[in-house]
C-alpha cells in the first residue's frame, strides 16, 4: 500500500464568474521515503493539489468536486477539521516558498517549533525545549540552544527556512511538502537547503513531495517526477526517463528552459505564449495552442494518461508518433 | 526599546511646546477686550481693569509670552477666575473622576469592540458579520449626548434604576459608583466600540491572509489558538496605536458625558468654564488635558514597539 | 494610482457584457457605486435629509420661531407632524430649519479642507523643505482631542454660526492637509511625475496635472466622514451653548432645551437626535461607499 495514493481529484473554487476547475482528474501516488517532484509553471495546479492533501484550502471557496486523497490508509477528503489537525504535523508536515513571511514574527522561533510538538504530544516543558534544540541543530543551526530565543526577524532567509524544516519535522512526519522551497533563496543557499532535504530524508525516512517550476531542482532531489499542465498531469515518470527520454512536448520545452552549464552553447528557449487561464482553456489538449507538434486530432478530446513502459505515463497523443520518428 | 523611548519623547518636545503656544494664542481669539469679556457686562471699568492686571494683559505680548512659559516651568498656568484658585489645582482635583469614567469606558470599548471585530472576521460575509458591522455603523453614527440622553430618559425617568446623573466615587461607595457610572461610560464607549469593531474586523481579516497564518495551521494546531494566539497578537499590534486614539476620543468626549449627567470631572470643569468665560481656566485645562494625551501617546508607542518584536530589537 | 491600476482584481472580474471601452472611466466608477448597497442606501438617507434643508422655506410655514403657548408639548401626529415644544414651536419647523444649518456647516467645513487641507496637504507633501515646519504645526493641532480644541476656540470666539464653522475648520484641516500629503509624497516618486520633472514641468504643472487628480480618490473618501465629523460636532457644541444663538433652531440647542422636559416631553429630544443619527449614518454608509469603490485599499488601513 502506498503512503499516499491520490484518485481522480478534482479541486475546484467558486468564482464571481462562476465554478473554476483549478486541478482536474489528478491521479498519483507515493511510497515511503520516496521523493516525487511535481513541475509546472505557475497556476498548473501543483500548490492547489498540495493544499488540497493538506486540508488548507478555505472552503468556500475552494471545493473538492471528486476524487480521493488517502494517506497511509486513511482517507483524509471527508475528514472534519478537528480530525485533520491531527494528520497535520506527525502524519503530513509542510514548508513553503517564503521563509520570510510563513514566521510568525512576534513569536520566538523556540516557541513556534515548541508549540508544533505541544500540538500532539505530551511532553514536559523540560523536553519540549530539548526536542527543539535538537531539530535547530539538525537542520544545521549554528549554537541552537542560543538561537532559540531569536525571532525570526533576527535569522537570515536560509537560516529560517531551516526553522521552517525543523519545525515542520519537530512530530517526526511521515510525509513532507516541500512548496516551491527555494525559490524565495539565493542560489547558494537554494542547494544547501536541497542537500539537507536529502539528508534528512535519509534520517528520518519520510516522503517528500517537492512542487517547484524548477527543473534543476528535481534533477537533483527526486526519484519520481510529475508534470502538470493547466490543472492536469501530463507526465509522469522516473527522474532519469524524463531527462534521457521525455515525452510530452510541454515536458521537453520546460527541459529547454534549464540553462545548462555542461552544453557549448546555454540553450535557453522559453516555450512560447502563456498557460491559459483556467476560464479559457482550449478544447481537447491544453496545450494544444502552444504545442509545435500539435494536429487537428488533439483538438478532438483531452488525451489520456497512458503508460508508455515502466512508470511512465504521458497524456499527449503524439508521444509516441514522436519518438518513432 | 531604551532607543524607541528616546526618539519618541525627543519627537514629543516640540509638539508640547508648539502646543503650549498655540494655547497661550488662544486668548487673543477673544475678539475686543478679554478683560471686559471676562468682567461682563455689567462690570465697572475698574474691574476690567483689575482682571486686566490680573491676567498681565497690559504687559507687551513678548513679556506676557514669557511670563506664559516661566509659569509653565513653575507648573503655574494662572488662576482660574471661576474657583479662585490655580488652574492646575483645580483640573488634578477633577482628575480622579474623569480618569475612572474614561477607564470604565475603555474596558467596555476593548470588551465590545474586540470582541465584535473578531467575530464579524472569522464569520466575514455571514450574518453575524453583518449583524456586528451593523451595529458599528450605528455605534460611530449616534451621538453620545443623545444615547445619553435616551438611557436617561429610559433607565432613569421612565424606569427609575439607574439615577439621572451625579457622580459617587469610587472610593466611598463601588456599588454607588458603579450606578452612577455605567450610564456615561455606556454612552461614552458605544462610538469607540463602533470604531474598534470596525478596525479590528479589517485588522484580523488582513491578518489572517498571511503565510504565517497558513504555517500555523499547516502544523496542526488548533483553530483556537491559531486565531487567539498567532493572529491577534499580530492584529494587536495595529490595533494598538488605534487604541490610543481611543484614549483621546474618551477624554474629549467626556467633555460633553460629564456635562450631560453632572459629573464633577474635568470635562464638567471645562464646561463650566467655558459657560463663565473663565478663559484661563478654558486655556490651561485644555493644555493639560493634550499634554496628559501626548504622554499617554508615548505609553502607548512604547506598547506598541514592545509588542513588535522588529521594533523592540531594533 | 491610475483608475483602473487600483482595481485589477475588480477590473478582471468584471462581466464580459459590459461595454467599457467606449465610455468615460467615470462611469464604471459610477456604476459601481451604485451597486454598491451601502453606498446607495446612505445616500437615499442622506438624500431625504438633504431635500429637507434646501426645501426648508417651502416644505414649513417659514418660522420656526413662530410662538403658540396655546399649543405647547403638542405631541407628534395630529396637527403638529413633529408635535411643539414648551413654547408651542413645531418641532417640524425647527428641526427642518435645523437641517438647512447642519448641512450647510457641515458643507462648509468640508469646502474649507477640500481647500485648506489640500493646499497645506500638497505643498507639505510636494516640497520637502515645507514639510518638516508645516507637519510640526500640523502635528501639534492634532494633539489636542478634537471636540476640545473646537470647544476652546468657539469658547474664545464667542457662539456664532461662523465662529463654529471656523473652528471645525482649524481643528479638521490638520486631519485632511495629512492624509493628502501621504498621497502626494507617494505619486511624486511615481515615474510618470519623475518623468514629468524630468521633461521641465513647472511644480504648479505637475502638481495640477499629474499630482492632485490622482490624489483625489482617498481626499474625497475622507470628506464624506467629514462631513459625518462636522454635522456630529456641530450638534455637540450647540447642545453645550456654544453654537448658533437661539432661538435659532438647531438640532443640538433643540435638544438641549428639550433637557427640562423630557419626562413629559421626550419627543422634542428624540425627533432632531434621530434626524441628526439619521444624517451621520447617511454620510458614513456614503463614505463607506466611496472608501470600497473608489480606494480599496483603504479597507485595510481605514
């Protein structure tokens, strides 16, 4: 039984102009300890389909029109808020893209790990204190019994993201979603930060599903990648098949778009116009519009996601008439 | 925070200075003779010119605008010509009395307003939001003599609970004041409560839009606590600095409270005051009264950098 | 900010069917105005209270001061609409002839800050070298609790119509002359004024052109309450003595009379003090109104 196993999805919000369809017909799954990145630009649906796992969508407007989340057995989409708070943090924890301003900066970051355990467990205010430092050193604070007593104001973008990473895994969670966590830092600090994802999955062996826009970064954390495109999934397969053998056109041309350090050339091509906003998408595939291979027939409905070998699933019906030729 | 305390009390000192002599140029808005204004119509011209004296109004100004400040430094703001005694004497008398109705007044401002805020955020767009901005709207729109006038003539005239006004201290009789009392604090906190409710609902509903609001629930806490503890210690802080503008609007609304039921405080005082063309009394009340304010003010800056942790380490 | 860069959201949002392109930008503002409920209902409240003070000499038999010991403490109904008073008054009369007051104080106040507080507001925001000295003032005028500071100076000046007027003025322009200059000193780092400095405009130029029009939206807001502030105050000072001199009726000395009455008379205290909540609701459902259409992002900050 995967750790997490997601059925036909459907989140939708209520709009003034009516019901808008943010993630459609979403299906994936993740074992233990895997690490899955999901990739797209932004407003393909990644963040909603996390937010959706998570419980965190506000409801209205959002709405889950179909479909099933499952998390280690347990079905989460009918859950009541109370139950849910008890998934959140030991069953799935979850860090975002601005450390800046996902702090609550009037508290001591002490007290905002502290309370996260609080939340679940009992524990003296003796152990309380020493699980905290514990987290803060390693997520590679320097001093951190010291550093407790900060605020986040006092700690540097890096350095609160590793708050956010110790304070999200303070319960020992079995599932991490990780939302873009790098984006907001420099690049410097965007691989130490990756480097102790991977590290900390290896201690502490919990999942990690990574939403990032980012190529490079799935390149170097995930085992499995997913690719959404205007709120549906057009690829998904294992990391080294989607960089030696992508599929999908919009999967290569997000290819293209990492600068590569190793080419004589950079190559640097941006695919051409923008992702359709969700009340103008075309018939049949979304893509279609921007789409070099695109012909008359996939206009005709939306392609399925189909297997083509082991893991691989692409919805473009031009998949496979591509790599014969 | 020692910085903060500086920097506002050195911002403070010229706005009381400017203050001071925008109170001192007061008296020359009396238009013809403050003295014969004063003496009344029926004064001889010996009289007037005894008050004159009095008043040093036959000094040139530059004199008389020095004489102002030495006396401010004394703590001497004249003699009120009404109590024939120091204005300073008689406004810290009145003090007490208007101190406590306005603390009455702001417990029940916090208490209502707070409260109303709150609820209408976390139910926006329901009909308790509507219920509680409603009754916003009316607190900011009736003026406070009329709700006075109206619980008097309700609870007092009609009924007969509560008494028509007067005031008991505190002091000598709780019960008896709390009798006296609640009625001017009622009709003196309903449109601050109003204000509040309406800023602690836009406040919270701000706050709650933010990451770390999203971060707080994403880790399993209670709604609870993700409300009471992580939004509202962030919403207090803006809330903070409309508390002390609360403040000022109890004291100058006590003005017309404390002449409405009778109550010998600092607003009665100035009324009176105002009615018996004591102008020194008028003059230095009011300076008091706005110096009282700009310190109040201070305090307030000073909760407000001790809440904000950015500005406490700064 | 430019009319439509305030409101993408709205402007987004909006129904297809519309035809904007063709049409002034005015009126989409103006049509949502009049979607918008509060506003539309403070303005019918308003609106009456308004018609009530320019057909004063037509909607009354023109004296409000007009004795009848005969039929004093009429109540309301009947012959007397509004009931009398202890001199036989119609309370109708005089709380119609009160509103022509109110409204045109308050029409006052508001014109001397629309004129005052921009001019003082502008040349704060604009030049720097002015700001520190005319903020200092200003700052100072704002220490004092309003109501008092009017209390004072109407006490000194003696009670008058002008005389209120002229302290509601000296006590909310420092109000109005701040909020102008938070917009100025915004839209003068704007590109486009940069640009226009940049080009050799005069200050007078830009200041017109390119500064006061976009500074309108929030200066109109404030007015409304304004407006609200000065009716409210008025009353205020007039139920203390200090307003227009009886027998001059005006909502507040009304009621002030109406004090030694009002277990047998409470009528002559309910009828103007619900005409004049009336008014002040009127004007903050107005500027609640305009504060959601025209500057949305003064929802936050208030």
């Amino acid at each position: 039984m995967s750790l997490l196993d997601i059925r036909g999805l459907t989140t939708a919000f209520q709009t003034e102009r009516g019901e808008i369809t943010a993630v459609e017909d979403i299906s994936f799954s993740l074992e233990e300890g895997e690490i899955l990145g999901i990739v797209g630009e932004s407003g393909s649906g990644k963040s909603v389909t996390a937010l959706t796992v998570m419980g965190l969508l506000p409801r209205p407007p959002a709405r889950i029109v179909s479909g099933s989340v499952r998390f280690a057995g347990q079905e989460l989409t009918g859950l009541s808020e109370r139950q849910m708070q008890k998934v959140r943090g030991p069953g799935i924890a979850m860090i975002f893209q601005e450390p800046m301003t996902s702090l609550n900066p009037v508290f001591r970051i002490g007290e905002q790990i502290m309370e996260t355990i609080r939340a679940h467990e009992r524990l003296s205010t003796r152990a309380l204190r020493d699980r905290a430092v514990q987290m803060l050193e390693k997520v590679g604070i320097p001093s951190p019994a010291r550093r407790l007593d900060d605020y986040p104001h006092q700690l540097s973008g890096g350095q609160r993201q590793r708050v956010m990473i110790a304070m999200a895994l303070a319960c020992n969670p079995r599932l991490l979603i990780a939302d873009e966590p790098t984006t907001a830092l420099d690049v410097t600090i965007q691989a130490q930060i990756l480097d102790l994802l991977m590290d900390l999955r290896d201690e502490f062996g919990m999942a990690i599903m990574i939403i990032t826009h980012n190529m490079g970064v799935v390149a170097e954390t995930a085992d499995r990648v997913m690719v959404m495109y205007a709120g549906r999934v057009v690829e998904e397969a294992p990391v080294g098949t989607v960089f030696d053998a992508p599929l999908h056109p919009y999967t290569r041309g997000l290819l293209d778009c990492v600068p590569s350090l190793s080419a004589a050339k950079p190559r640097l091509v941006a695919i051409p116009g923008n992702l359709p906003e969700p009340a103008r998408r075309p018939s049949g595939c979304r893509f279609r519009p921007r789409c070099g291979l695109a012909v008359p027939a996939c206009a005709a409905a939306i392609p399925p996601l189909d297997p083509h070998g082991p893991g691989h699933r692409v919805a473009c019906i031009r998949a496979t008439a591509e790599v014969a030729a | 925070m020692i910085g903060v305390a500086l920097r506002r009390i050195g911002s403070a000192v010229p706005v009381l200075l400017l203050v001071s002599l925008i109170t001192f140029g007061m008296m020359r808005l009396i238009p013809g003779d403050p003295a014969a204004a004063i003496a009344g119509l029926s004064a001889t011209q010996r009289e007037i010119e005894q008050i004159r004296a009095d008043l040093g109004l036959n000094e040139p100004f530059l004199v008389q605008l020095l004489r102002w400040y030495g006396g401010l430094l004394q703590g001497d703001l004249g003699r009120s010509i009404l109590m024939g005694k120091g204005v300073v004497a008689v406004t810290f008398e009145r003090l007490p009395v208007t101190l406590g109705l306005s603390a009455y007044a702001l417990v029940l401002t916090l208490a209502i307003g707070l409260l109303a805020g709150i609820l209408a955020a976390l139910r926006q767009n329901t009909l308790i939001d509507q219920l509680a901005m409603m009754f916003a709207m009316i607190g900011i729109s009736v003026p406070s003599f009329f709700l006075g006038l109206l619980m008097i003539i309700l609870f007092s005239v009609r009924l007969g609970w509560l008494p028509t006004g007067g005031y008991i201290p505190f002091g000598e009789d709780p019960w008896g004041w709390f009798r006296s009392a609640t009625m001017p604090a009622i009709s003196l906190a309903l449109l601050q409560a109003g204000l509040l409710a309406r800023i602690t609902r836009s406040t919270m509903l701000e706050v709650m839009r933010q990451d770390y609001i999203r971060t707080a629930r994403a880790k399993g806490l209670p709604g609870r606590q993700v409300v009471f503890k992580h939004a509202l210690a962030n919403a207090m802080i803006p809330i903070t600095t409309v508390i002390g503008i609360i403040i000022s609007l109890l004291l100058s609304g006590a003005v017309v409270t404390e002449a409405l039921f009778s109550i010998p405080g600092i607003g009665g005082l100035l009324t009176q005051a105002v009615l018996n063309r004591d102008y020194p009394l008028v003059q230095g009340g009011l300076l008091l009264v706005t110096a009282f304010l700009v310190l109040v003010n201070i305090g307030i800056d000073m909760l407000y950098a001790w809440l904000d942790p950015r500005v406490r380490y700064e | 900010m430019s009319e439509t860069g305030a409101l993408p959201l709205e402007a987004t949002l909006a129904a297809p069917e519309a035809e904007p392109r063709r049409r002034h930008p005015a009126w989409a503002t103006l049509r949502r105005l009049f979607r918008h409920r509060l506003f539309v209902t403070g303005l019918v409240l308003f609106g009456i209270i308004a018609f009530m003070a320019a057909a004063a000499p037509w909607i009354t038999d023109a004296n409000p001061n007009r004795l009848s010991m005969r039929n004093k403490f009429q109540p309301p109904g009947g012959d007397w609409v509004f009931g009398t008073d202890n001199f036989g008054r119609s309370l109708w009369s005089r709380v119609v002839w009160g509103a022509q007051l109110s409204v045109m104080i308050g029409l006052s106040v508001v014109a001397l800050n629309a004129v005052f507080g921009t001019l003082i507001g502008a040349l704060a925001g604009y030049f720097r070298r002015l700001d520190n000295i005319l903020m200092r003032v200003n700052d100072a005028l704002m220490a004092f609790p309003a109501i008092l500071l009017a209390i004072g100076v109407t006490a000194m000046l003696g009670p008058s119509t002008f005389n209120v007027i002229l302290a509601l003025g000296i006590v909310y322009i420092p109000r109005t002359a701040r909020i102008v200059r938070a917009s100025v000193i915004v839209l003068r780092e704007m590109e486009y004024v940069q640009a226009a400095v940049a080009a050799g405009a005069g200050h007078w130029r830009i200041l017109r052109h390119h500064i006061l029009p976009n500074a309108m939206a929030p200066m109109i807001v404030q007015l409304s309450f304004l407006f609200a502030y000065a009716v409210l105050s008025e009353a205020t000072l007039s139920f203390l003595g200090l307003g227009a001199v009886p027998p001059t009726p005006t909502w507040g000395n009304i009621m002030a009379e109406g004090r030694d009455f009002m277990r047998d008379a409470p009528w002559i205290i309910a009828i103007p003090g619900v005409t004049l909540m009336i008014t002040v609701l009127g004007l903050n459902m107005l500027g609640d109104g305009l504060r959601d259409v025209l500057d949305p992002r003064l929802r936050i900050q208030q």
